[in-house]
C-alpha cells in the first residue's frame, strides 16, 4: 500500500491467508465506498467458520502426546531389551539345553530381524510417512472415529462460504468457485470444483445429488431454490453441523485416549513378560 497499491491488490499477495473471492469483494467495495460494511461482514463470515479441520487434529495431538511419549519409551526399552538383556538368557537356557518362553523368543527374533534388515525397514518407514503425509486429505476423512468429523468441517465451510456469497448477490456458481476455494480438504475442493463445472446444465440440488452429497443438503438445496431462502437454510444446517462437531469430538476423542492406553498398557505387560519370565524359569533350568 505504500507504493501506491490499493487494498485489494496488496491482499493479492498473500493467497494463502486471503482467498480471492474475498479480494474481489473488497475490490468492489473499495470502488463503492463500502469497504467498512464489506469488512465487517468478512468478519463475520470468518467467525462463522468456527471449527476446523486443523484444530481437531491439534486437540488430537495434545490429548494423546502423553501416549506419544509412552509410545516411544516403550519402543526404546523393547530395543534395550531385546539387544541387551535377552540375548544374556539365550545364551543360559541354550548352555542349559533349554528353550526361551516364546515372548521373549519372540522378541529376539524380531531383534535380529530388525538388525538384520533395518535398512530396508526404514526405508519402508519413511516411504509410508511420505504417502501419509501426500493422502492426508482423503485420510483424514475416511480415518475410523473421527472421519465423520472432518467430513462435517469441510461441509461447514461449504455451506458458510456459499451462503455468505448469495447474500452478497453472487450467482449460485461464482458461489460454489468461492467455497471450493475456501475448502481446506482437497478432496472436497476437487468436489466443489466438479459440481461448479456441472451447474452449467442442472440444478444446485441435482448437481450435489449427483455427486453424492448427503441427501439433507440435497434436500435442503432443493427446498432453497424453490422458496429463495438457500442461504439461511444453508447458514442453519451449517450451525446445526457445527453443534454437533462440539458434541461428539470429546466423546471420541476420550475413546480414542481409552483405546491407547489398553494398547499401551498391553505393550508395557508383554515387555515385562518377556523380561521377568526367563528369571522365574531359571530355577527350573539349572
């Protein structure tokens, strides 16, 4: 703006923060002297815009860091157990013409299978963490607990986005083009992208149909086209989404705590199992 930009055009330079679709509103509102009104409903737009995917995914993983952690000590005193301490006891039972209890023979072998082939099994590990991170989108939807979740959040910004441009006078297609912009999942902004291109020839409601949208916003596009009031119809099953995201996150997000402390109380006793029963059997053997 100090070098002779308008406001508009100096937001043209931060895409990542700014849509476009929001710089051409204030674009227009700049050349109407609107440009406080047009802001202020901005605002209001975005804070209707209160939950996010990424915000789920941050209480995710602030709840279960502590799991995190235990997870890689666990990890840690398998190894130091299986290289260490193990491989001490083999050497007893098999002086003493005995067998291992197969916990802890099962993991010396997967010690010596890591070793031997540790290489190959990082490789594989991180291959896996790059195809993760590349689909992250359609996995995030389709992950088990919270993928409905998600489907709900992209679904809100769906409807805020294209409720708030018809308000503002736009075409049901410009509207859609503004709301496959603002989707933060690609999976639904590649959506978005094919049902703006099919509203050449078919309705809003018979596009989403089509494209397999959930039948109550098929339902709800119907009904707004034949009454005019889709964008409060849409702003309602927005909030209604919204409420129900609030409500169900915790509940699952204490399930998903409770199924990873069973997994973490598991590995601890199977680790303690293979450590301390070769000392009890020692009696036995000698």
């Amino acid at each position: 703006m100090e070098n002779g930009q308008s406001f508009a055009q100096s937001l043209t330079s931060y895409p990542q923060y700014i849509p476009s679709f929001l710089t051409e509103l204030i674009a227009q509102a700049e050349n109407n002297d609107e440009l406080v009104q047009t802001l202020n409903r901005i605002v209001t737009y975005q804070n209707s815009i209160e939950v996010k995917s990424s915000d789920l995914t941050k209480q995710v993983f602030a709840s279960l860091s502590y799991f995190i952690f235990l997870f890689i000590f666990i990890l840690v005193l398998i190894t130091v157990i299986s290289i260490y301490t193990l491989p001490v006891f083999e050497e007893l039972f098999l002086g003493f013409g005995a067998e291992l209890p197969a916990a802890s023979q099962f993991f010396i072998n997967m010690s010596s299978f890591i070793q031997a082939y540790g290489l190959f099994i990082l490789a594989i590990i991180i291959i896996s963490l790059i195809v993760l991170f590349i689909f992250r989108h359609s996995l995030l939807l389709y992950c088990p607990i919270l993928g409905t979740l998600y489907h709900k959040v992209a679904l809100i910004r769906f409807l805020h986005t294209t409720a708030f441009m018809l308000r503002q006078q736009d075409s049901i297609a410009k509207a859609i083009e503004a709301a496959a912009q603002s989707a933060r999942n690609r999976v639904y902004r590649r959506r978005l992208q094919r049902v703006r291109k099919a509203l050449s020839g078919a309705t809003l409601f018979q596009v989403l149909q089509q494209h397999n949208f959930p039948e109550k916003l098929v339902y709800l596009a119907e009904i707004g086209e034949k009454t005019g009031h889709t964008s409060e119809l849409m702003d309602k099953q927005a909030t209604l989404y919204t409420k129900q995201v609030m409500l169900s996150f915790e509940p699952r997000l204490r399930l998903i705590t409770l199924l990873f402390t069973i997994l973490s109380g598991c590995l601890i006793a199977f680790a303690l199992v293979a450590m301390y029963f070769p000392i009890f059997m020692m009696g036995e053997v000698v």
